[in-house]
C-alpha cells in the first residue's frame, strides 16, 4: 500500500476542499454544539495517495483547544484517517495545544470504534442537541440505517 503524504491546505485546494464537503456532509455547512460554521472557511489538511487527494479534515483552535470540525478518508479503512489524526495530533502538540476534540452523532459508530482506536475518549453526551442542529440545517437525517440521529458525542485527547 502507498503511504500517506498529509499537507497544510493550499489554494489549489479549494474546490476539493468545497466538493468533498459537499458530498460527505450535504453541504459545505457543518452544525455542532448549536453553533453552524462554513467548513471551507477553516483551516484544512489534505491527504495524498499517489498523487490523488484521498483525504480532507478542517479544524478551527480556540486558545489552547483544536476541534476537528470535519474528517473524511476517501474510501474509508486504508489508513487515511490515522494519517490525519497523526498529524492533526503532531501538530497540536507542537502548537502548544492542550486538548483535542470533535463531535461526533450517536449513530456513527464506526466514528466512534475510529477515533477511540486513536486514543481519543468520550467525554460528554449533549442529549438531543441534534433537534437544534435541524433547526440549522435541515438536511440532516432523523435516522440513519434505523439509528434516530438525536444525541452530539463529544469526544477528546491530550496531544
């Protein structure tokens, strides 16, 4: 398998960066904790394999603390993701960042078994904070593979 090459976004980037949103999140918007933010207007990585773009996160730091706002691996399951996570991590670490978080859906349990497999551990349950979130952005799903969508999954680390 190739290896995975992460890099700071470029403006080369931009209309990967606003395709792959819209594809994995319906828009380019993205609705956690109440708060509705526009993902191409943070900064991003950008995975590569071989040349080809396999992979995008957004993250916006707030003092000493880095949400990952948005992680995508195209095609899931080939290490993109923990390559991303790995740099995302190094990164922090070498910007003094003091935790590293995300939301995450009650539905979403392969997000959950991923970003556990990286260390990461649940911190908070914000109980139905997805019937805000619809108020936002209405296409998000009321359930998904017969999951309701109600519950926001905090997750976090200390890089």
């Amino acid at each position: 398998m190739e290896t995975v090459e992460v890099r700071p976004a470029s403006s080369a980037d931009a209309a990967y960066i606003r395709s792959t949103l819209q594809d994995q999140w319906g828009t380019t918007i993205v609705v956690r904790r109440g708060e509705p933010t526009d993902a191409t207007l943070l900064p991003a990585i950008v995975a590569w394999r071989g040349g080809t773009r396999v992979g995008l996160a957004t993250f916006r730091t707030l003092a000493d603390l880095r949400e990952i706002v948005t992680l995508d691996a195209i095609p899931p399951g080939m290490g993109t993701g923990a390559a991303m996570i790995r740099a995302l991590r190094a990164q922090a670490y070498e910007d003094g960042i003091r935790r590293l978080w995300l939301i995450t859906t009650n539905d979403n349990t392969r997000a959950l078994r991923f970003y556990q497999r990286c260390g990461f551990d649940l911190v908070a349950l914000h109980r139905n904070a997805l019937d805000v979130a619809r108020q936002m952005k209405p296409q998000i799903p009321l359930e998904v593979d017969g999951i309701p969508l109600r519950h926001e999954l905090e997750l976090a680390l200390e890089p």
